[in-house]
C-alpha cells in the first residue's frame, strides 16, 4: 500500500498495477453448511501413536453452519453443543468452554483422513481456541465422544423429530399445481440485465453497456411446441440445487399462446435483419 493505493499482482506475475484503494471491494464470506457426525472412541493399545481409535458411530448426522476464516474453533465446539446437549441424560459439570468431545475433520462415511503430512494430520482435529477455522462445505465434522460420553447418550431422544416452520411451507409447495401458461408467464416475463448496446457504442465510439429489459416472445405459433420443464432450481444465496415437485397442468386442447407472440413490427425488423446479413 502506497499513498492510498493498492498494488495488485496479475496472475502472469509479470507486471504490476497501481489501483486506488476506492476501486476495490473486499470479497465477504459466505457461510457454509457442513454435515457432523457422532463417532465413539475408544483406547487401542496397537496404535501407539494415537491410541484412541473410533470404533463406531452412533444417533443420527445433523448439519452446523459455519462462516470459513471467520468461525473459530471454540465459536464451532460452543455451537455444537448447543445442538446436542439435549440428547444426554445427565452433563457432568464443565468448566466454562469445556466439553465432552473432540471435534476433528473425517470422511463423509466418518473414518478417518487419510494424513500424509504432519501439516494434515495437525489440521484433522478442530482446537477449541480462538483461532479462525478453513472449513469446506463438502467437509463432514465428527463428534468424538468416549465410551463413557456415548453412555450418556439418550436415544429415545435422538430419534424423536420436531418439524422446523418451513417444513409446512415445503410440504404445501410440493402439493402446489400450476398451468402451463403459469410457466409461460414465468419464462416470459420482463428482466432487467446490463448488457451490450450498439447504439451507445456507436455514440461513444468505444464498448459500452447499459441498463436494458430483456424478454421472450414466439414469432408464431409452430405446429409442434415442445416444452421442457426444470426439474431442479438452484438457490442462488448457497448453490445447491433442490429437486422441484410442483405439478403442471397442460392443457389438451385450446392452447391459447396469442399473448406470448411478438408484435407484427418487431417480426418485419428481424426479417429486415435477416435479409441485410444475407
């Protein structure tokens, strides 16, 4: 940094190019949403090295969301907790940021990473510090407890499932039914995009984008009309994809598509382009 610019190094690392610091935007986050497991643990006198071995998993995977290189380890082992106490009969007492399991970083079927170098094998396990954690959302978190922590592991609990207030909202759209022309309105209707514009280019005789509507329209009604429906939409806030279970009415007969087709002006100027590229 040099009176009040940044120096930015270009991925060639053959030149270097002065940007003000006004010009740039800090990347944020985003959260992730990773899987845990419960694994027990317990003494192994084969393994000198590391004489806890897990030995078998137990209650059912949840799920713990997390923020990379901001979440600390002692921010993660609070959060779990808070997930799972009540699945134990009986806590003994603990001290202020103590617990009773180890969190470490294993595979999604819960054994355990295969650490080649000292710098992975130090990274399996989670401290339970102040430290900022890297984690992945296609990592999968193990709980280990001892043998005498999974004692104290209420099943009756663990399997009894409360239904969160967006299962309703899930459940009523699953059931939900729309027409096609729903789906035309859909596909059809107006957006706003920035894109290239020719007669701004033209005028400012350099490239030039702007703020246009963009839509979607039938020049005619084809004798065969073809429709192909999603079967998954992608949220846009994580990137998952959800399966789509709504239902579409199509109409046998009298499919009426007057209001999807292009006015006649907008016809004749792409016939005029059509003849002008030819």
């Amino acid at each position: 940094e040099e009176g009040g610019s940044v120096h930015l190094t270009r991925r060639t690392l053959e030149d270097m190019e002065t940007v003000p610091r006004s010009h740039v935007r800090p990347v944020q986050p985003q959260p992730v949403v990773v899987a845990a497991v419960f694994r027990c643990y317990s003494p192994s006198p084969t393994f000198f090295m590391n004489p806890h071995r897990p030995t078998e998993l137990f209650g059912r995977p949840f799920l713990l969301r997390a923020v990379p290189g901001v979440t600390t380890g002692g921010e993660l082992h609070r959060v779990v907790w808070s997930q799972v106490k009540h699945l134990f009969k009986w806590v003994p007492g603990l001290g202020e940021g103590e617990y009773i399991f180890e969190l470490r970083r294993v595979q999604r079927s819960g054994h355990n990473l295969q650490a080649t170098t000292l710098a992975e094998a130090q990274r399996v396990k989670i401290p339970n510090d102040r430290t900022p954690i890297k984690i992945r959302a296609s990592e999968t978190v193990a709980l280990d407890f001892s043998e005498g922590g999974k004692a104290l592991f209420n099943y009756r609990a663990a399997s009894y499932v409360k239904d969160h207030a967006s299962m309703d909202a899930l459940r009523s759209q699953d059931r939900k039914r729309v027409g096609l022309l729903d789906c035309l309105h859909t596909l059809t209707k107006p957006e706003k995009i920035q894109a290239y514009s020719r007669e701004m280019t033209r005028v400012n005789g350099e490239y030039t984008e702007t703020k246009q509507t963009k839509t979607l329209q039938l020049f005619a009604a084809p004798p065969v009309l073809v429709m192909q429906l999603k079967r998954f939409s992608v949220n846009e806030h994580t990137g998952r994809k959800s399966k789509l279970s709504t239902l579409v009415d199509f109409p046998v007969d009298d499919l009426d598509l007057s209001e999807f087709l292009a006015p006649a002006s907008c016809q004749a100027e792409a016939d005029d382009e059509r003849a002008t590229a030819r």
